[in-house]
C-alpha cells in the first residue's frame, strides 16, 4: 500500500484527538477550575497527554482565557503569559527540581498552568492518561475500518510489545497495512 | 456556508507552469485569502512540507476567482513508497477561519507520481 493511502498515517493519527474515558469534557473542565487551573496531565508515553494539552486549549479560549504553549525539547524557555493566560507546559518530567521551581516563579502571576508529566506529584492531578487494547481497537476502527478485521488479531501483541504506548502500537500497524 | 474550489490540471513537468482558476464565496468576506503551492509529505513519521509560492489577496470580495499562473521549481518530484508519499497541491485558504480547499497534482518528468510501493523492499 502506498504510504499516501495509508489510513494509519500520521496525518490521521494527529486527527484522531482525545477522548477522555472515564468522564466528560465537562467533567474535566469542572476539575481544571476547582484545581485553579494549576495541575498535572499524568500518564506514560504514548497515551495521549499532549493531545489533551493541545485540546484544552480552545475550550480555555472559550473560557476567556489565553493559552501559552511551552514544549521543552532542549531545557527551560523563558515563559512570558500575562495574568488572563494559561501556560500549558508540554514535558514537565524534563525539569530538574530548580528549572520546575523557576517555571513556577515565571508563572505565578498568570492564570494558570497545566502541565503534561510521566509522574504525578509536583501538581494535583487533573486526570492520569491511561491506555488499554480497548482504546487502540476504537482508533483502528475509526481510522482505518475496512481493515480493522485484518488488524484485530494484532492489536493484543502489538499493546503488549509498545507497552502501551498508542503512538508506537499505531506504527506497527502502519507497517502491516504498508505491507499490503 | 462557504464554497471554494480549484480548477487545474493534474499532472506536470517540472519546471512547467500551473495554470488554473480558484473560485470562492463566503457568506462574509474573509480578511485574505492565500493560493499557495506547496509540497508536503504523508505517511509514517514527521510530517515535512515547503509553500514554494503563494499569491495573497488581501480584503477579497465575499465571492469571486482567481486566474492564477504559478511555476513549479525542478524538484522534488512527486512519487510514494510504503514510508513516505510527496504530494504536491494547490490550495485556497481563508484567513483567518482557516477553511481551505486542496487540489492534489503530480510532478515528475513523466506527469505521474512515481510509484516506489510496487518495488521490492530491501
């Protein structure tokens, strides 16, 4: 299969956006404000915490708030959000204990900051991402469904080998339909 | 409700000239609208894409077209294997909703994306 025909390509991937399980947007929303919307986003590689990120941001727009997107990809970039903005901060794990304590300072006159990390703990928690084989045969199914029979004998080994992580057992899969 | 759309041929020579028609009409005239000609890539992995010529019309009537003339560089040629597709279009995007059409074309010295799929894996 070319990869421009490709369902699982990563075009489609970046289209498919969080869903959350176990609550509501609603819900969700409702804990972001009663945790001042300071909070961690919490979960392994690969189970959608960017996703989410990127998400609440529009429906922050619509709150009245502005949004301030900091990825940390070679340390700690200088953080400028006024007091109606909300910094949502991609790779906490990333930060020693001072560069999270120079975060904080930057950010404490702003209207919040929500934070993606693998560990809970420097925040509340405002929801721990979670995966399970349930959750990759639903994206199969809704990215690629004429070949979701094909592919469902190997979405238990595939969740199992990428321990989980949906990005990574996504791939795999692309490669079996690539092969077609 | 808006309506847009392009008319162009499909398929060309590097270094040959996309001549086409872009058409649209909005319920509210947008602030600009941007033809541009790009090249991007699809398939598994990060994503790469060049706008290689953009014509802008700024404060555009809610409805209208655009005879456009736009040249093609010598390269990249458009082809896909099972990794990575490089598919170049032509697209109208309004600002600032964002609402966009694409027309996908093909470039090579054949007219035809060149297909690496068929061939046998290393």
């Amino acid at each position: 299969m070319k990869a421009r025909d490709n369902p699982l390509c990563t075009d489609r991937q970046l289209a498919f956006r969080y869903r959350p399980l176990d609550c509501t947007w609603d819900d969700l929303m409702r804990r972001l404000h009663n945790l001042r919307y300071r909070c961690l986003v919490v979960g392994p590689e690969g189970s959608g915490k960017t996703t989410l990120l990127e998400d609440l941001a529009p429906r922050l727009h619509a709150l009245g708030f502005a949004t301030t997107f900091v990825r940390i990809d070679d340390g700690l970039p200088r953080v400028s959000a006024g007091p109606s903005a909300i910094v949502l901060l991609d790779g906490a794990e990333q930060l020693d204990r001072t560069s999270w304590n120079a975060l904080c300072e930057q950010t404490r006159q702003s209207a919040g900051l929500v934070a993606t990390s693998h560990t809970a703990g420097r925040l509340p928690t405002l929801i721990e991402c979670r995966t399970s084989v349930p959750l990759l045969r639903r994206i199969v199914a809704d990215l690629a469904p004429q070949h979701a029979a094909l592919l469902e004998p190997l979405l238990a080994d595939v969740y199992a080998r990428r321990n989980g992580n949906i990005r990574l057992a996504l791939g795999d899969l692309y490669d079996v339909l690539a092969g077609l | 409700m808006s309506d847009l759309s392009i008319e162009c041929a499909s398929r060309f020579l590097p270094g040959r000239t996309v001549d086409g028609v872009a058409r649209w009409r909005f319920d509210r005239a947008p602030r600009r609208l941007d033809l541009n000609l790009l090249w991007f890539t699809r398939g598994k992995g990060t994503r790469d894409s060049q706008v290689v010529d953009t014509l802008a019309i700024d404060a555009p009537p809610a409805a209208g077209q655009l005879d456009f003339s736009l040249p093609l560089p010598d390269a990249p040629y458009s082809f896909s294997g099972r990794l990575i597709s490089l598919i170049w279009a032509v697209e109208l995007v309004a600002e600032p909703s964002g609402e966009h059409c694409r027309v996908e074309i093909a470039m090579s010295p054949t007219g035809a994306e060149i297909d690496l799929a068929g061939k046998a894996m290393p």
